[in-house]
C-alpha cells in the first residue's frame, strides 16, 4: 500500500503549495485568479454581485469561509454535480502552469496526498472521515491520474 503524504497549511514545507490556499497565480475560464481556492469558488455563486463579494475576501481562508457560509439561494442549483469537475480543472491548471509545482506533485510518486484539517483525523467521527476521505480523493485526482 503507498503511503500518505499529509498536508494542510499552504505555508508548510515542503507540501503547503498542494493547499488550494497557496498563493499562486491561475489562469482559469479567462480570468487570473491569486488562488486555486479563488478559482473553484469562483464558480458556485448564482450571482456576480456574490461571487465579486468572495473574491474580494482579504485571505483566501476567509474567501474559503465565506463561500462555505453561503446561504443555498445564492449557490447556483447545479453545484453539487460539478464541484468535483471544477476542482479537479483547476488543480489541473495550477499544476501545469507552473513547473515547480508540476515537479514537486510529480515528486510524490505513488504515495496518496490527503489534506486533512488538522483537528480532524480519519476515524475520529463519521463526519470527520467523510470529510477526510472527499479531501484525500480531490487532492489526489489533479489530472485524474497524478502523472
């Protein structure tokens, strides 16, 4: 069985840039994005009003907080179905937009890349493993194959 490679803080040595929080330029769907974090929430307002309102989040851990604050009406209907998609395109673009990072994801080899939060440990609870479960499956599918 491969191993795990544990990571959380995007400030972390040396795995923080897999963070959707690490501070990197994306070019996604047109625009320039500071995050990865701003480009997949960029993508779950119903409104422009909104989604101007979570980009202009002074962090993108708040950015991230605020988005999962939303309230449903201002989600767009179809969310659930293409949350997965987006994530995995936009790890797609972070990764192969910069080579740096494109060879430290290649550098992990084999081994499984779970960002779970740190209060949260596999088996703690059933929502803590679920959560820890959806994370490992997003970090590990950048192309859908880590290669």
């Amino acid at each position: 069985m491969a191993d795990e490679i544990c990571f959380y803080r995007a400030n972390e040595k040396p795995y923080g840039p897999f963070s959707n929080l690490f501070k990197r330029d994306i070019l996604f769907e047109g625009e320039c994005f500071p995050t990865a974090e701003h480009a997949y929430q960029a993508g779950k307002p119903r409104r422009d009003a909104v989604k101007s309102w979570l980009m202009a989040a002074p962090s993108p851990a708040l950015l991230s907080m605020a988005a999962h604050g939303l309230y449903s009406w201002d989600v767009r209907s179809d969310w659930s179905k293409i949350k997965f998609s987006r994530m995995r395109a936009v790890l797609w673009a972070k990764f192969t937009q910069h080579t740096d990072l494109e060879k430290l994801l290649v550098s992990t080899g084999d081994e499984i890349l779970v960002e779970p939060p740190p209060h949260e440990h596999p088996g703690q609870s059933a929502l803590g493993t679920c959560r820890w479960q959806r994370e490992k499956y997003v970090g590990d599918t950048a192309d859908g194959s880590k290669e």
